[in-house]
C-alpha cells in the first residue's frame, strides 16, 4: 500500500514514520516541513490545564496521547526531552483564587491529580514566580517537551525508516471517479496514492480538489527568549492577568516560550507590536526576572482550529482521504496518538477505540 502525506508537520511526520515501521511506502509532501504550527508551538503537553470546562472527550485523548509519549520518545532514539516538572496555574488577586477554587473542585470531582497551593507554597517550586502571586495549582502530570527537537527526530526517523519526503507546494487533491488518488504539486506534477492523508494543519480546510472541512486558522503570536543561568522555571507557568491568559514553557538549558495570543484573523501573520507588548508584560507580572532575558524571536503561527477544538480524525467523506486535522491548541500533545491510530487505520482498517469519537462523521459544516 502506497500512502501519501500531505503536510510535514509533527502530525503528518509521525503519522508518516510509524506507517512506514509497519511496513507501508510512505511519502510525505511539504514545501517546508515543520514551518507550520509545529514551529511555533510551546509544546505543553497538559490535558488537565488545557482541555476548557466540559472537553472530556478531548482530556480523555490527550491523557491517552500523553501515556503514550514515554514510549514515543523512546522508539525516537530517546534524545528529545519529556520535562515532567509539571504545571502551576497562578493566580493574583481575589477573582483569580475564586477561579482558581472553581477549577481545583472541578478536577477534584474529575478525579484529575491536582493540588491546590498556597502563593508561598508555590514560590517554594518556582523561586522565580512574582512574590504578588496569591495562590496556584499544581498540575504534576502536565508536561511539555521542545516541538523543534521533536520535529528534527521525526524527520530524521521517518527518513530511516524509508519515507520519502518531496519538498514542494502542494496545488491540490487529484480526485478520480469520487476516490482521492494523489496530490497535484504546484510544478504540475502529479503523485499518486492508495491513499491520501490531509494533515495540513491549518491549511486543511482549503485544498483544492478536497471536501470542505471545518478547520479554521486561529492565530497564535509567541516569543522566545534565553538566558537566566539556569533558566528561570523549571516547569510551566500559566496564569490570568488582568483576565488575560500567559503562559511561559521553559526549554532546554535557559530557553523560554511566552505564549500566546488568540486571534481570528485568517492567514494574517504580522507579528503586532501589541501583542508582543501584552504577552511581555504579563510574562513580567508573573516572573519578574523576564525582564532581564533577551528577546531571541517573535512569530505568528495558526492553530488548526474547529468548531468543538477537537481534531478530526480517521476517514473523510472522500474516499481515499483520510483526516489527521483539526489540532488546535494540542498538535504536539495529540502527536502519538494521532500517529497511532492513523497508522492502525492505515494497515487495519479501522480505528482504536480512543479516536473513533473523532472521525469527521456529524461534524461537517
Ligand atoms: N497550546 C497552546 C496554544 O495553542 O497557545
């Protein structure tokens, strides 16, 4: 079976490598592999602090996607760093410890591990933390692992295992007799495929030649800073400032993503000096010493968005394409488990239990 991947990102790189372990002839189209999402993402791997009020069918995906990752990074060669300090989400003032409350009693009743901290409590794992910080909670089984080490590792493992990786623009979706046959490059050349799988990431909602989807680009600006001897945290911060979200991941020896805006905006990409300003000041708030860090880069990205945030995954309307879209906030997350079972799919026909309540099916526009 011959499988085509459009999008190079860590979705269709990881979908690539472990369809091609298991023995299928795996081609992966990208003009610039991993210059996506996957580029700008921070790399929080947190099914409790991530997933909103309600998302209990995408908490119950991402824990199963971050059980897997151990093993993931293993069968990558083990040199991409899973950092397992955690998460604290902070807090300032009295609305924030009422919000704080509210999410400690709902993971509470969700049998969810977490641990509600006083501001003390919470300096004493964080030092760097503000000393304005009133109260947090602490989330021991929120991770986060660096997306770019990550990406690297899957390109060079997808390139040992046998995929072949064609870095040219896709035009469109080549669609014989109602089946999805191959991709037109932008060149004109054609590809063909037994099967053709769409994780284009943003994009995935305007291919030409392939079913409308209801994937939208949501925005996201970010910065990267360095310095600090050691780094200033040693797990993720989040926090709510002035009813703005920030979060701040730490990577490798004293790196630091602040993250991230969310905007509806189409495929803009400007970097606005507005957010560049807002994300700075509240990384401020939360841990003063920011300030003192040097500005390494700032970029705009989009999120795969959908109606419910959850991804779309498995069989489309189109036969012979198959869905591995629709990320949103949790691409680097949902990568192992997005890369397993689309690789079952790929080989079985069907499948795992865990991601069928995503397939596109009643969630079409
Ligand atoms: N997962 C963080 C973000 O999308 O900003």
């Amino acid at each position: 079976m011959t499988v085509l991947v459009a999008g190079g990102g860590l979705i269709g790189l990881a979908i690539a490598w472990r369809a091609a372990r298991r023995g299928l002839a795996v081609t992966v189209v990208d003009e610039a592999p991993g210059s996506g999402a996957s580029r700008a993402a921070a790399g929080m791997l947190a099914p409790l602090t991530e997933a909103a009020y309600g998302e209990e069918a995408l908490r119950a995906l991402s824990r199963e996607s971050l059980a897997r990752y151990p093993a993931f990074l293993a069968e990558l060669g083990g040199g991409v760093e899973l950092r397992t300090e955690g998460t604290l989400e902070v807090g300032f003032d009295a609305d924030d410890m009422a919000a704080l409350d509210r999410l400690h009693a709902y993971y509470v009743e969700s049998d969810l591990p977490v641990t509600r901290l006083t501001g003390s409590a919470a300096r004493r794992r964080e030092p760097a933390l503000s000393p304005r910080v009133r109260g947090a909670l602490h989330a021991p089984s929120d991770h986060s692992i660096e997306p770019r080490g990550l990406h690297a590792a899957l390109l060079a493992a997808a390139a040992d295992a046998g995929v072949h990786i064609v870095r040219s623009r896709i035009g469109s979706l080549v669609v014989e007799d109602g089946r999805a046959v191959g991709l037109r490059l932008a060149d004109g050349a054609v590809l063909t495929g037994d099967t053709v799988v769409l994780a284009l990431g943003a994009w995935s909602g305007s291919l030409p030649g392939a079913p409308p989807l209801p994937v939208r680009p949501v925005k996201g600006q970010i910065l990267r800073l360095r310095g600090g001897a050691e780094g200033l945290l040693t797990g993720t911060v989040r926090a709510l400032v002035r009813g703005e979200s920030v979060y701040l991941v730490p990577f490798g020896a004293d790196g630091l993503v602040v993250g991230a805006t969310v905007e509806e905006r189409g495929f803009d990409g400007t970097v606005t000096a507005g957010a560049v300003h807002d994300l700075l000041r509240d990384a401020i708030e939360v841990v003063p010493e920011v300030a003192e860090l040097e500005l390494v880069e700032t970029l705009a990205r989009w999120r795969p968005g959908t109606p419910d945030n959850a991804p779309l995954l498995g069989p489309s309307p189109l036969p012979g394409l198959v869905l591995a879209t629709g990320h949103h906030r949790n691409g680097v997350l949902l990568t192992p488990a997005t890369a397993d079972a689309i690789a079952d799919l790929l080989t079985d026909g069907t499948l795992p239990p865990y991601a069928a309540p995503f397939t596109v099916d009643g969630r079409m526009p």
